[in-house]
C-alpha cells in the first residue's frame, strides 16, 4: 500500500478509492494515484457542503434588463458597422488577435464516435469541421498578411485522437509554431448522498471534463497563455468547435469590442420564441451575465418590452473576445469562474467491486462555464449577428427538427448560395455549392472572384488552387 496516498485519503475521508488497490497491476496503480493525487480534496468537500447554495435566479431574473447592445438593424448602436470593422481590421492587421476553439467534445449524439471536429461536415467537400476552421484562419492571416494562432482545447476523451488527425493531415497548412492542442482539466463525480468521489473502475475515478469554463485554468496549465503574451496577442477570439458557420476573427465584432474598450464582448442572436433553449445574456444591476434557459421563470422569459418586442430576447451563442490581459487577471482570481452543480446518473463500482448502472441520478458532477466572466469583465458589450451568416451548430442526429448535419448543410449551401447571387452568379435551384475559405472568406471576396452572369448549374466546391 502507498503510505502516502492511504494517508492523503483518509485525511480526506475519501480512503475507500483504494479499497481494490492490492487487486492493481503496477501500471493501474501508477494511474490510480497520479489522478487521486491531481484531486483537490479541500475543493471537492467545500463544493459539495454548498452544493444547494445556487443563488437566488428568481432575484436576479426580476432584476434583468435588456444588456447593452449593437443591434442589427444600427439602431441606437454608438458605433457604425463600417467603424467598427475598420477598428477590427487594423488590430488583425497588427497581429494582435489570437483564436481559441473548444473541442472537448465527441460526436456520440451524431452516432460518431470520434472528436466531433472530425465529422465530414461540407456539403460538397465532405471537409471537417477542424478544417473548415483552420481554413477561415488561414484565409484570415492571408488577408491581412499576419500569422493568427489557434488554440485547440480538447479533453481527455479527444485529445490523443485529435492530435493525431492534425498531425495525419499536417494541420491542414497551419504552421506548427501557430497551433497550440491542450487538454482542459477534469473534475470527479461524487456520491449525492455522501459526497465520496466515485470509481468508474477499481482502478479508475469517475472524471469528466469540468465544462468549457476550465478553458482558462487550461490555457494557463498549458502555457499557451504566456505564449501569446509573448507573441503580442492582445484579444482572443473564442467559439465552439460545432458551429461550421462562424466568422472567425469577424473584424466587425472586434471592431464594436475594442471601440468600446471591453474586457469582454459576446456575441448573440435575437430569440424568436421566449421558451428557446438558449442562456440568456442579461443585464443585472449594471452587470451582464447569462441565465440559463433551465434557471429563467417562465414570466421573465415571456415579459414584453413596449413596443411588444422580448425583453430577454438575447440568446448566447458562446462565440466570444476576450481581452488578454482580462484573462490573465482572471487566472489568480479563485473566484472567477465559480463551479456550478448538475445531478447526474453515473455508473460506479460499488464496495464489492460490481459495477452500478443507476436508473435515477446519483451523483453530483462539477463544472464551470466561461460565460461566468461577464459579471466581472469591464465594459462588456453584447452584438446581435445574423444566425443565417454566423450560427448553424452541428448538435443533433438524423431526425431532429434542426441542428443536425443535414440541416447544418443546408445553411452552408444556402449562405454560399446568397453569396454568389449577390456577387451577379446564377445558381440553378436544387443545386448544391460550397465555398472553401481559401477561395473566398466572404461575400465581398466572392464578388472579387466571380462574374456577373456566372450560371452554375451542377454542384459545385469552389477550392483555392493548389
């Protein structure tokens, strides 16, 4: 037996994790201990004595304003579109924009037991969502004659996997120094009833990923926040690896941050249904926050402004900036990003080492959500985008109302579609197309490669020459 370890337990009253120690071989004892020693036990006990002490949502959802916010339409925006994208693209241009994706996630829902950046997401390429990013970044960098680094984090189930595809398909073009793979931390499931952290095998705990929250404390494990300080990466730009849609590095979204002098701006769509599964970014004496769409009263969700408009109409679409040196600060405060809990169903070895599979929930998992920088972050500011040109996030299977690949693909043909016509093209109905980043990153570089007057008539992949 480790003297130690047993010792460390049992201060913490946790010794039952190496009951099934002497059954270990040397290999899965090494495992066992390495993850029991990464445990902060003090963290764990205090989570778990407040672990009802989940605030007062119905307080706040009574308090919560429409956030501060550049519309779509420019209404009472403080600052054009046309400035803000000239503010964007002259911090691009200097080099000061860095990208971070999280991409923890496999694609089990979607019946592909893979990362979920490796689905074959292009309607015509059949392309990756890894590569589809990875090409709007190096489109981006072309444009404005930059290297823009990408940070990638994955968790524990997807990290070995997708640094071997990256490394299969030599980054898909990006240099190595310019892309940065960590793995984000995880946390225990323990026992609701008496808050023992639970094996998921004699010889393993019971750990998951602790939310894209922990992207932060990630970031700073793995060094890759020092790197780009180094680099002179002033703003990150923050997204989710689902959505094939987003405008990475979008020079007018950094544009209405930095003009603001944000530490932190969000992006959101405006919700057409008041029940929408969606968190709600909100204004709260003064603060922007999220309430989830779980936490919000159905009376506040349903609450009309004057001119009958939602007044919790802003839907988070977890697309973000983030100042640097914000994130920097963030890291030292303990408080920063605090834990939330859900009740799950976790199957566990019980002490007799028979594996449990429970009908109801048992445990209590912990996780952190980055959005929970809002409240602290100075000067935060919301902007409204259009979903049809920046959101159609790959959630759900075959069969779904929305959000699946079929109809993730559809908004691509059809955003391409737009942008072709709008450029003089003429696209035969029924006809599929795809543009690939490298071609054209927007409808204002389509316009520059196409001809008024171009029929396609056949599906169609526009590529970047090789």
């Amino acid at each position: 037996m480790n003297e130690k370890l047993l010792k460390y337990c049992t201060a913490a009253g946790q010794q039952h994790l190496l009951t099934f120690w002497d059954q270990l071989d040397a290999s899965d004892q090494t495992v066992l201990a390495e993850q029991i020693e990464r445990l902060d036990f003090d963290l764990i006990a205090r989570l778990y004595a407040h672990r009802d002490d989940q605030g007062n949502i119905r307080e706040l959802a009574d308090k919560a304003v429409s956030p501060p916010a550049f519309r779509l339409d420019g209404h009472g925006n403080r600052h054009s579109a046309d400035e803000a994208r000239r503010r964007g693209e002259e911090a691009l241009a200097a080099g000061q924009v860095g990208v971070v994706v999280v991409a923890g996630g496999q694609g089990t829902r979607l019946g592909f037991e893979h990362p979920k950046g490796m689905f074959p997401i292009g309607p015509v390429s059949e392309r990756t969502l890894f590569q589809i990013h990875v090409e709007r970044i190096l489109a981006a960098s072309r444009r404005y004659g930059v290297r823009i680094p990408f940070m990638l984090m994955t968790s524990p189930a997807t990290h070995d996997e997708t640094v071997a595809f990256f490394a299969e398909n030599k980054n898909f073009g990006l240099a190595d120094d310019d892309l940065v793979i960590f793995c984000q931390g995880t946390m225990p499931a323990v026992d609701m009833e008496t808050g023992r952290v639970l094996l998921a095998e004699p010889g393993r705990l019971a750990l998951s990923p602790d939310g894209h929250g922990g992207t932060l404390a990630a970031l700073d494990r793995s060094g890759a926040l020092a790197k780009i300080q180094e680099r002179g990466i002033r703003h990150l730009f923050y997204f989710q690896v689902d959505n094939p849609l987003v405008a990475i590095g979008d020079p007018e979204f950094l544009g209405y941050h930095l003009l603001s002098e944000a530490a932190m701006s969000t992006q959101v769509v405006a919700k057409q249904d008041p029940m929408e599964r969606v968190g709600n970014v909100v204004e709260v004496d003064g603060r922007l926050m999220v309430i989830e769409y779980s936490d919000l009263p159905d009376d506040v969700a349903q609450r009309r402004a004057a001119d009958g408009s939602l007044d919790v109409w802003a839907g988070s679409i977890a697309v973000h900036v983030f100042d640097v040196d914000f994130l920097a600060r963030s890291v030292d405060q303990a408080d920063a990003l605090p834990f939330h809990i859900a009740r799950k169903k976790v199957a566990y070895v019980d002490a007799n080492g028979q594996l449990v599979t429970p009908d109801e929930p048992n445990a209590i998992k912990f996780e952190r959500f980055i959005f929970d920088l809002m409240p602290s972050a100075r000067n935060a500011i919301v902007v409204e985008i259009d979903p049809a040109e920046a959101f159609a996030p790959l959630k759900n299977a075959p069969g779904a109302e929305r959000d699946t690949p079929e109809w993730v693909q559809q908004q691509m043909v059809a955003q391409h579609r737009r942008w072709l016509e709008a450029a003089g093209a003429e696209v035969a109905d029924s006809v599929a197309v795809e543009i690939s980043p490298l071609w054209a990153l927007d409808r204002e570089q389509v316009a520059e490669k196409i001809e008024a007057g171009t029929r396609i008539e056949r599906t169609t992949f526009f590529e970047a020459e090789s």
